[in-house]
DNA sequence: CGTTATTTGTGCGTATGTATT
DNA sequence: AAATACATACGCACAAATAAC
C-alpha cells in the first residue's frame, strides 16, 4: 500500500466490482476490447498487479475472458446467464446425519445400460443399492454401479456386503481409499420420476409419486469414469438448492 | 522469471496441481495446517508469490481454506464432496431454440407467498404466467412473480400483456434493460412435484405425471430479489446436466 | 517474411497491514 | 508485547502471443 489508504476494501475489489457492473450492464459491446491493463492502472491510479487481480476474479467468474496480445473482452452475451456457485452441501450433506442401509449388497451382474455409461468393454458391473435414512426416515434410494475393478476395490467392504447392514459411509469415500487415482470430478444430471413399486417400497411412499432423480458419474483423475449412482429422492424431504451467479456465455 | 526456467509450464501451476492431489489424496488431515506460503516457497525454490498465486487457484476450487494469522488447511472431509462447475446453459439456453407462449398476461395482483418470498411489505405482486415450446412442443411451464417496481417496468412489454402472444424473450433479458440495478444472481431450489390440472393441461402430459420443479429468486447487485420464478418441466424433454469439480467441504 | 509495437502471462523482491497465537 | 502467517500493493523484468507494418 502506498500510504494513504485505508483499506477497509481492498483496491482490486472495488476495481472488480465497478467492472463487473460496468459489464454487466452491458457498456462493453460483445467482441470489443476492454481497456488494457496499463490505461486502467493509470485511470485509477493503482498499479498493473492490482488491475490483474481485479480481472482475476472476474475471469474466475466467467464475465471476462483474455487473450495474451489482444486483450480482454466482456463473455458473449449470447446465451450469457447465471453460473453455478457455491457448495453443494445441500445436496451432499449426507453422510452427516444420515445413515446408509443395505437393500441388495454389492455383486457382479451383467447390466449393459450401466456398462455402457461407465464406457466398459465388458457388460460386467459391480452392484450395490441401499437408501439413506435421517432420524430413522427414508429420504433416498440409490443404485450404485462400479467399474469392475472399483467393485472388486471395495469387495472386501463388510457393510456393503450385508443386507439390512447400516453405516454411516459414502461410496465416494470409500473409493477414495482404495483407488490408485482419485475422484476428481462428476457429471449429473436431475430429472423427475415417477415412483416403481420396489422405489416406493423402499422410500415409504405411495406408487406412482412423483421423485427427484439424480444421474452421476464420477471420473478418476484420469477422467477414468469408475461410478454411476442413480439416486431417487422424496422431495417432501429434500430439495436441490443452489445459488447462481451472473456471468458466462 | 529468473533465467534457467523452462517455460513450459507455469511454476504456480505445477505446484497448484501438486498441491491439489495431496489434499485430494488426504496427505493433511482434518483441521491440520498446510506449510506456510514460506515454508512451501523454500521447499519449491519458488518465491512466496509464486507459492500465494498457486493457492489463488486452489482457493478458488474450494479445496483450501486459508485464515489471516492462522494457516492454511485443507477443507474439511467431513461432506467434503464435489462443487459445481461450469455453465447452465443446459438449462438456460431456453431462449435460443425456444418460443415463449403467454398463458396468463402480466397483471397485479395478490399474492401473500410470493410477497414474502420476495421480502416485500406489500402483499400484491406482478405475476404472467407462460410456457415455452421446442419446435412446437411444450416443455415447461412458468409462473413468474415480480416486485412492483421490477412489474410496472415490463408493463409496456406488449406480448406479456396479450394472452396467446408467442416471443422468443426471457423475463431477466427484459428486466435487465429496465432495471436501474442489474440481475447479478440467483437462488434456485430444485425439486419433484406432480402435475395438477393446470399444468397438465398447459404441458400436455397426464394429471399426477412426475415434473420437475425449480423455484429461482433473481436478485440484483443491491441484493434486492426483483423476480420469483416457478417452473415446471416435463422430465422426458428436459434434464438438468452439471458438472462437478472436486473440492470444498 | 521478418520486425516491431502492443498486450497479457509469469516471476521475483519488497514493504506494509491485519489477524491470530 | 512479540512472533507468526496471511492479505494487499507496488515496482520491475522478461516471456509469449498477437497484430500491423
């Protein structure tokens, strides 16, 4: 800091926010160049360093994207919306409160829908569904498929290999000490579903009605897909929160 | 950079990566301390900058979190699970193949839910309710709520005022030029919900079908929520797809 | 086709502020 | 009060990509 500042807010953040309304409010036309870093720094008298922080965050933030040599350009307003921010918790908080129990323990079976989406040569895959309970109450239902070397990973899990069996764990987690690479990252999708009788048996609800389905898939860091989970949930007791922030085309 | 670097790669990068699949691989446990910026500088032969720019990243995939005076640590495993990622296109490239048709056109009117959903002291918002087509087909249904001041904005807006008018607008893309502050985020609720009658009339699926339903408040830079939209989706046209990156607890 | 100017990317050193222990 | 550790800010140097000549 030179010496008269009072930084009660940071520089690069007041420059990060006056250019994300700026942007926002559209006064940069798509494909036209921003000001360079070297004409903001002078503008607002601070230097190069703080102007690149202040973009930092907006490149991190989708609004802006840079190219060395030519510059920096506002996201395309085409299809620019609100992007995904924030944690998951919501949905993920499971293991806290919650207990797993075994419906149909882990085995190997064909299933050819599930081998496909775990891109195996095989139709082979590793099996297990349970539900997950909060104070004793059924909220979900999952159907868990493995990548044949993952499902053998956790063959010697005693509580996945026991019907009626609870536990406090998650499939994620489990994995993640018995794979040689770690998960990285998931793909999902949502979707609605009408409850099948072993669904609404399972959930305590009656046939027919209406569910939140969540597809995953959960890719290695070698992008190796190694698990999909198809969870059903009752939305009277759950629902997918999520905050979004502006930004991104 | 000094003089013997090879460009190759970034060192911060290398180091982020480095960084990323300790944590991911549990190398610090719960609520134990990182090395510090100097620590990890001096192991890495790299200066602290180059230490503080490779936790910019990692602070920002939520794997670290870092606290002034105390350290650094590794978020926490308990729910740690997977954060979002990437854009919503999928769900809001709705104005691109799409055309909106007008159910009900916009009026005033009493609404003491979504009045206080929208933290507003009055108890009449604005509301129009519509349904958007895909070559024809309908596949979602939306009623939309509106602070007074974000209603009587749109009250010029000729194809919200006339039942059966088709357009290819979006609420936010009209508020967002006739606001004073723009939409800069917004809360979503995710949830499963049967079809009344209404709506299995308006989406052409049978009364009780399964849908999905998201509930999003629009919130201006102020923080002020301007708009509340209820959307149903019939689940065969339509999936909500995410991707998830690893990290934060 | 190379040269040059522009613009962003990377890296280091230093100084100071602030929060925690 | 002192030590520790992260946060902010400035300055400088050079690299790499781009575009214009």
């Amino acid at each position: 800091m030179t010496s008269n500042d009072q930084p009660g807010e940071a520089a690069y953040k007041v420059l990060a926010r006056e250019l994300r309304q700026a942007i926002l409010r559209r006064r940069f036309a798509d494909g036209v160049r921003l000001p360079t870093e070297a004409e903001l720094a002078a503008e607002h008298g601070v230097s190069r360093q703080t102007v690149r922080r202040a973009f930092q965050d907006l490149v991190a933030d989708g609004l802006v994207h840079r190219v060395p040599g030519r510059g920096t350009f506002a996201a395309p307003r085409e299809g620019q919306y609100l992007r995904q921010f924030g944690s998951i918790e919501d949905l993920m908080g499971l293991s806290l409160d919650t207990s797993l129990e075994v419906l149909r323990p882990l085995r190997r079976l064909v299933n050819v829908e599930a081998a496909s989406r775990l891109r195996l040569d095989s139709d082979t895959v590793y099996t297990v569904v349970f539900r997950r309970l909060h104070e004793g109450n059924p909220f979900c239902h999952t159907a868990v498929h493995l990548h044949p070397a993952a499902g053998s990973a956790l063959a010697d899990v005693r509580t996945l290999a026991t019907p009626g069996a609870t536990s406090d764990a998650t499939i994620i987690g489990l994995l993640d000490d018995r794979l040689p690479a770690p998960i990285a990252e998931a793909e999902q999708s949502i979707t609605a579903a009408a409850a099948d009788a072993p669904l609404a048996e399972a959930l305590g609800c009656p046939p027919a009605a209406p569910l939140l389905r969540v597809d995953r898939t959960y890719l290695t860091t070698d992008g190796q897909p190694v698990e999909l989970a198809v969870t059903h949930f009752l939305p009277e007791q759950y629902s997918y929160r999520i905050k979004l922030k502006r930004g991104l085309g």
